[in-house]
C-alpha cells in the first residue's frame, strides 16, 4: 500500500478542514463570543498536523484502490476526531463521545444530534456544525480532488470509495472535472435555497443553517424544534423542495441543467421510482392522520409531506413529534429510513436504485421457478443490469441487514428498548438522524450510554461510505494482498 499519499491525502484534507473553520472563526471574532480561542486552537492543530502529512513525498507508481478505500474511512475519522475540537475547547460538548458524535454525525450528514438546547450555543458553534453538513454533504474527499490537481493520482479511486451508489459512472471524462462541475450544481442549489428562505421571512443566518441542512440531506437546526419552530408553510414548501431535490442524483441535475438535457429526470428509472414512493407514502401517511388522529386534510397533506420528503431523503428535519402518530405512520417512516435517497445523491440508506434492482431480481426469481429455461435479464429502463451488480446489491442488502441486526442487539444489550434500538440503527446507518422512542425528534441522543454513541457514531460511518468502503478494512486479505 502506498503510505504516502495515504498520509499525504489525509493532511491535505485536514488542511481544508481548516481552512473551513475560518467562517466560524470570523463569526466569533464579529460577535466577540468566547469560542474564538477554541476556534483559533482547533484552526491551527489541524493546520499543523496537515502540513506536516502533505510533506510526505509520492510515489505514483504504487496505486491501486486500496488507497481508495482507506482514505475515504480515516478521511472521515480524521475529519470527525479534529472536527470535534471546538466543541470540546469552548465547551459546548465536554465529553470527547459527545462530540466525536456531534461531529461524526455533522460530517456525515445524519444530524443525529446529543445537544438538548440548540438555541443557547453561540452562533459560531452553530455555523460550524451545520457547515459540517455542507462539506459532508457532497464529500469534502471528493472536494479535496476537484481543488487539488497534485491528488489526480488518486483521483479515480478516492472518487469510487466516496460517491454513493451501486455504480460509479462519471459524469465527465477527468474525475477532478466531474467533481468540480458536481460542486458548482452544489453550490448553485446552495445559494438559491439561502435567497428563498430569505424571502420567505427567515434570517440570513437561519437561512444559511437550514439550507446547510437541506442541501447535504443532514437536519441540523439551530432550533430546538427544527422546521416545526417557525409554523410557516411557505419555508416547510421551499425546504420540501429542495430536500426532493438534493435527494436525486446529482448527475441527472448535470445533464439536465448544464449538458441540456431536459428529459433525462423522466427517462430514469430511479427518479421515476423515488418520486412515487414519495408520493404514495404521502398519501398513506396523510390518510391515516387524517382518519386515526382527526387532522384537517389540508393540514395532514402538509405534515406526511414534509415528514416523508425529510425521512424518504435522509435529512431528518421535522414540523411534528412523529412519535406521536399512529403506529401505521411510524411504520411508513421507519421503513423509509431504510430505502433512503437516490444513488448519486447527498442522501443516505440503501438507495432507490438498490432497492428497484432488489424487487426485479425477485420477480425474476419467481418468473425462474414458471420457466426455469428462460433467460431473464434484470432491467431498468431500457438497460441491462449486469449479473455483477444485481450480485453486488444482494450482497450489500445482506451486509445492511447483517450490521443492522448485529447493533441493534448490541444496544438492547446495553439496555435499551427494542424500539429505540431499532430505530436508534435505521436512523444513523441510514443516516437520518431522528428516530422513535428515546431518539424520537422530540429528545435527542444524548441519554444513550457513551458505548452506544461511538458504536452509533460508527453506523454512521458506514452508512455514509455505504458498508463496502468500511467493511473492506476488516478484511485481513485487504492487508496481506
């Protein structure tokens, strides 16, 4: 493996992790809070320890995808362990566990959060954590080969460990160009949700923090009860919006917007497949508010919409205590949790692609047992999907549920409720955030024991670079060969 540009690649992402701290920092400064020594301490140890790794000389000759996946996990490990630092230095989060949490799930973008009062942290703090959505939300590694050409070596396969999805494919021929023109659509998005929720009565900072969170599908708030706080359906529409948005891939945004290509949302299948989940769960959601609780039409339209569209694209924002609800409702948005965003997306879970390759595959197995001669491909769209895929989907589907299982046993054992486990494991694998019972979107995490925290912490992990990425490092093949 070459060590190197391992090391190498994690202190140029320091570096730019740095360097992101800057806005918080000048925030500080603005409003003369007390975090500006956290700030400026925490600015300058990532800074250190990065120039430090990016003297590590290169040997481009020694490359394979190793180097891939190793940098994409302690890429995210490194961003969440320095990250953390100016919660610890000013305070906000004393405990290390609570804010490798708060950070992990930050980077992440889960926005499962352990702070009880959000509204009582300086504003510094709260820029810096929804920031962490924002880099996360697209991959600050990706981030780091758009802007630095000396990382072209390792571009290609940085880019395979990180993108999520079932397949790869590029945009554009050079990687560094494909993420540079992923980043402007990014950043494009980013600004017009700023200037709509400006519009629609928020202020510029409450504008910027929520479209942090809407953009990377992350839900931090920097109120206590979300989206829920401002009662206004003109900014729940725009976040809906942009949430449905954020929750495609991103490369059918490229081709529609900058290649011209119009009809390429309706010629794709998982786009198709999404926006009926969407639609459907809505209607069932709304339908059993309606019927089970009493709720007007109109308003339980507005509640299951928002709900769904947050849950269904991971990002985890709410309007109501759906642990509340009906259990039919509860149900819909757990099992959501599990389908998650499109491939190619900044949401999290199995993906929709995942899950419609799932459902042909086991249609064919059943169409195989009527005609066992008959050779049946597996189909989306007009195209083909190679044996190879449908056997890496089956096998990701095993491993999510083999994690799944395995940690939510893990938290029983610590004595938690089988509810709150479960929905504790949908919610950070997934990387949505909030879930039911005692991390319900009414509370937070900050009860759990700090063994579940880290073991969470690392649910979101995997969730985020999508269980190969991780799970590969386990392997002692992968350090022998």
């Amino acid at each position: 493996m070459n060590r190197n540009l391992v090391l190498r690649t994690l202190g140029l992402v320091l570096l730019c992790e740095s360097l992101a701290m800057l806005p918080s920092l000048l925030i500080a400064i603005y409003l003369k809070e007390n975090t500006v020594p956290a700030f400026l301490i925490a600015f300058f140890v990532g800074a250190a320890v990065g120039l430090v790794l990016v003297r590590f000389p290169v040997d481009p000759n020694q490359l394979s995808y190793k180097e891939g996946f190793v940098i994409a996990t302690f890429g995210w490990l490194t961003l969440a362990i320095f990250g953390s630092l100016p919660f610890v230095l000013s305070g906000a989060l004393s405990h290390p566990a609570d804010a490798f949490f708060e950070t992990m799930s930050g980077f992440t973008t889960t926005g499962a959060s352990v702070l009880a009062d959000v509204e009582i942290l300086p504003r510094s703090i709260l820029l810096w954590r929804s920031f962490t959505h924002w880099l996360g939300g697209m991959g600050v590694i990706v981030l780091t080969v758009a802007l630095i050409p000396s990382l072209r070596v390792a571009g290609l396969q940085l880019f395979r460990a990180e993108v999520p999805g079932p397949t790869k494919s590029k945009v554009l021929p050079r990687v560094a160009i494909t993420s540079r023109e992923l980043y402007r659509i990014y950043l494009m998005i980013t600004i017009a949700e700023v200037v709509l929720l400006k519009i629609a009565g928020l202020s510029w900072f409450d504008s910027v923090v929520h479209t942090f969170g809407t953009v990377a599908t992350g839900g931090f708030s920097n109120k206590n009860l979300s989206v829920g706080a401002y009662e206004n359906a003109v900014i729940e529409l725009i976040i809906v919006f942009f949430m449905i948005i954020c929750g495609m891939n991103f490369a059918l945004h490229y081709r529609a917007f900058r290649a011209g290509e119009g009809r390429a949302y309706w010629k794709d299948p998982e786009f198709k497949f999404y926006l009926g989940v969407i639609v459907f769960s809505t209607l069932l959601v709304a339908l059993n508010l309606w019927r089970a609780e009493g709720y007007e039409i109109e308003r339980a339209l507005r509640f299951a919409l928002f709900q769904v569209s947050s849950i269904v694209t991971t990002t985890g924002f709410a309007t109501a205590d759906f642990n509340q609800w009906p259990v039919f409702s509860q149900m819909i948005l757990l099992l959501l949790m599990f389908i998650g965003g499109c491939a190619g997306s900044t949401g999290g879970a199995i993906k929709h692609i995942r899950v419609l390759i799932l459902i042909k595959s086991a249609s064919r197995q059943l169409t195989r047992l009527l005609h066992p001669q008959a050779v049946i491909p597996v189909r989306l769209g007009s195209h083909t999907v190679s044996e190879e895929v449908v056997g890496t989907v089956q096998a990701f589907f095993f491993y999510y549920l083999l994690i799944f299982l395995g940690v939510v046993i893990f938290l029983t054992a610590l004595g938690l409720d089988l509810v709150s486990a479960l929905s504790a494991v949908a919610a950070t694998l997934g990387n949505v955030g909030p879930g039911l019972g005692l991390v319900g979107p009414a509370s937070n995490y900050a009860s759990l024991p700090v063994a579940a925290k880290v073991v969470l912490s690392m649910c979101m992990l995997i969730g985020r670079l999508e269980v190969y990425s991780v799970m590969v490092l386990l392997s002692t093949r992968f350090w022998k060969t």
